[in-house]
C-alpha cells in the first residue's frame, strides 16, 4: 500500500501559487497516433484563490507546473505560454471572497504554425537541418535581447549557451537520413520542421519543460537498449476503458516514396502476400531523402511496419492516487514522455497474449482535489524500431546480455 496525496506548485510568470489551491487540471501531450508529428501540449487550468491577493496573470506569461514524487521532488510535466485567463468570483462573504482563475495554456509547438521562413537548408542531415530552422526562431541574438536586461536578472546557474534559450530542447544531431538541400519558399516553421522530422523518420515533441525537441529514427532503440521497459501491471489501472485495436486502415502493402530536391524521384516496395490477403492498400511518402539508397530503405521500412494489422494500445488509465500502485511505478508514470518503452502485463489473455509492448505516443493527465489520473495510447513496438548501429550500442553491453532465444531478424534493439 503506497497512500498518495498530489502536491502541485504552478509557476505562472515566475510567481509560484502556493497558497492557490488546485481545483480542476487538464493536460494533454504528444500525438494521438503514430502516423503525424505531435501538436502542441494543451493545459486548461483553475485555481482557486482564498487570500484575497492581487493576482495578475497575462496572455504569453511562462507557465510551469509540476507534480511531487515520492521522494518529494517537484516534477514538470507541462511547460507553456498562457493564451487565455479568467478571474471571476466564486463565494462572497461578508468579510472575504474567494475567486476562482481559469487559465488555458500551450506548449512551445503552437509558435511554430505562427512563425514564418524562407526555409533556406544546404544538403544536410535531418536532426542538423531541424536544428538550423528551429535555432533561428527560438535562440535570440543580440538585437533581440530586450533592452532593459540586466545581468542581475540571470539565474547565476544559467550556462552561457541556454541565457537566450526561448524554447529549444534536445535535438538529435546530425541525425541518419541526410537530406536535400532547400531554396527559399515562404512557409510555416511547423509545416516546414514536422517535413523535415518525417524524411529522417523521426518526430519532433515537447519535453516536461515545454521546450521542443527532436529525435531522430534510432532515439527510440538507443533509449530502449540503455534503459529497458518500464514495467506496469494493468491490475493497477482502471478497467473500465482499457482497449487495444486493430485496423484495416493501417495496413499499407504497396509504397511509393518520393526523393531527391524537389521530391521528383521515387522508390517502390510490396509485399505480395499482404496484397494477396487485404488487396492493394497503397500510400505515397513524400520526403527530401537525398539518396536513393536510403529512400529504399525508408520504403521498405515502412512496408515490414505497415504490411500486416498489429494493436494500438488506444487507452489505459491510471488514478495515480491509487495506494495500489507502488511509488516506482507512480514515479515513473509521472515522468511520462513521449517514446517512453511500457511493458504492460496482466492483460486479458485475448489483449495482446496478456502483455503489450509498445511506446507512449500520448497522455492526458485529469486531476481535482487531491486526485489525479493518467491515460495513456502506445504504439506498438515495432512501429518505431529501427536497427541501431555498432557505434550507438553501449560500451557495457556484453554476448551474455542479450537473449538467448533473440534471432537475428528481430535484432532490432540490444534489450
């Protein structure tokens, strides 16, 4: 038994809301299926304020809000801008009033759609290519300091490289794809970046921060071989809801992938059999792989994920409140990311043989008073591996590590 009672610290402009206390939380992240590049988070907020003090909440103003784990460790998971506040009254006494402050806000995503470029790339790598677009909008430079900085105003733990760092995480550089070069046409840096992330089969994300990152097409194998599954019981979650699902739409047997500068070139693959089963279940890529080597190989790629039905992990809740759940597991769920390995066991037997294996692509978080909840949708696990290289497995990694029973098709991953 593992008692549970959420502490929040919400951080809204650099004024932390102790004495606020959380009413009611909402907050979504990642993508809801594999086949698109993640929005941007979402979080529709109420406090209610007791104190009767002068809270002043505007539209852009940081926001930050993190949950405690069991070691009593504040954990974000969200970080964004508010777009939207609300102050109203909700009791009136004779002597006081309480009001309530509804508050929605957006991860760092949403400036993408909103922010234009010419998009100008020499021939590069895609985590090298994303990393030139993304840096000119969210690193500032000197004319773009406000003017009436001062030193004083620094957190003197700030590095030198993260002083002007308005929203740019982890990026996977140079990446594995390397990509055509681009001349300049006028678009959105989100149309242009989510491009440039589904030519190097990778994604772009939010982190707990808020901050937007990138991972290329071997993160998730790397993550998984250093780190393994986090192991969950479904005993522990909330039964009611709990789905997985299998689709004819998915399936996809016969690709066509189009390359080089200006997409013009193009590659096929088929599988035959899958063809002979479901029909011809076709689907155009469009992408800037320079190569037509790797374009091949991203076509046949796509058609060993694609060729066959497998599961998608639609929903699985869990109240985080739940003194069944062990601090471990609720510690690792509060850290939840997006491309996070679960392994979830004690499934019915007809859900996946009992034991699904997949990576979170999305989570909603649901919390009131001193409770909290939890879903989550996975992809499964083959949708995302890609074979790593020597060079990226793990100086530590010995023969007797790896499974005995592991055969040489699926060695994907060193796990």
């Amino acid at each position: 038994m593992s008692i549970f009672n959420p502490v929040w610290k919400v951080t809204i402009g650099g004024v932390e809301y102790q004495t606020a206390i959380l009413s009611n939380l909402t907050i979504t992240s990642g993508r809801t299926n594999i086949y698109e590049q993640a929005q941007a988070g979402y979080t529709n907020i109420e406090l209610i304020n007791l104190d009767q003090s002068n809270v002043i909440i505007t539209i852009n103003d940081s926001i930050t809000i993190s949950l405690q784990d069991s070691t009593a460790t504040f954990i974000p998971i969200f970080g964004g801008s508010v777009v939207e506040v609300g102050i109203s009254v909700a009791e009136l006494g004779n002597v006081a009033y309480a009001q309530r402050i509804k508050i929605i806000a957006l991860g760092a995503l949403s400036r993408l759609p909103k922010a234009l470029t010419d998009g100008v790339l020499s021939q590069d790598f895609d985590g090298d290519q994303i990393l030139t677009i993304l840096q000119d909008l969210l690193l500032n430079n000197w004319s773009e300091v406000p003017a009436a900085l001062t030193w004083a105003t620094y957190d003197p733990t700030e590095t030198w490289a993260d002083s002007q760092n308005v929203g740019l995480g982890e990026i996977d550089t140079p990446g594995n794809y390397e990509l055509a070069q681009r001349s300049s046409s006028r678009t959105d840096i989100y149309s242009l970046v989510a491009a440039l992330a589904s030519s190097g089969l990778g994604y772009i994300y939010e982190d707990a921060q808020g901050l937007i990152s990138y991972a290329d097409s071997t993160h998730r194998s790397i993550y998984l071989a250093a780190n393994g599954y986090v192991n969950l019981s479904a005993n522990d979650a909330q039964g009611a809801g709990l789905s997985i699902q299998q689709r004819a739409g998915d399936v996809r047997n016969t690709i066509t992938l189009k390359y080089g500068t200006n997409s013009t070139s193009e590659v096929s693959a088929t599988d035959v059999t899958s063809v002979g089963l479901y029909g011809q279940l076709a689907q155009i890529f469009t992408t800037t792989v320079k190569h037509e080597v790797d374009a091949q190989d991203q076509a046949d790629f796509y058609l060993t994920l694609r060729a066959y039905p497998q599961y998608n992990f639609n929903q699985i809740t869990y109240q985080l409140t739940n003194p069944e759940i062990d601090d471990g597991d609720r510690d690792s769920l509060i850290n939840v990311f997006m491309g996070m390995p679960l392994a979830i066991a004690d499934l019915p037997l007809n859900m996946s043989a009992g034991t699904y294996v997949g990576f979170v692509e999305g989570w909603t978080f649901q919390a009131g008073y001193n409770e909290i909840s939890l879903s989550l949708n996975l992809s499964p696990l083959a949708y995302s591996l890609q074979a790593i290289q020597w060079q990226d497995v793990s100086v530590a990694e010995a023969w007797n590590t790896i499974s005995g029973i592991l055969d040489w098709e699926h060695a994907l991953v060193v796990a």
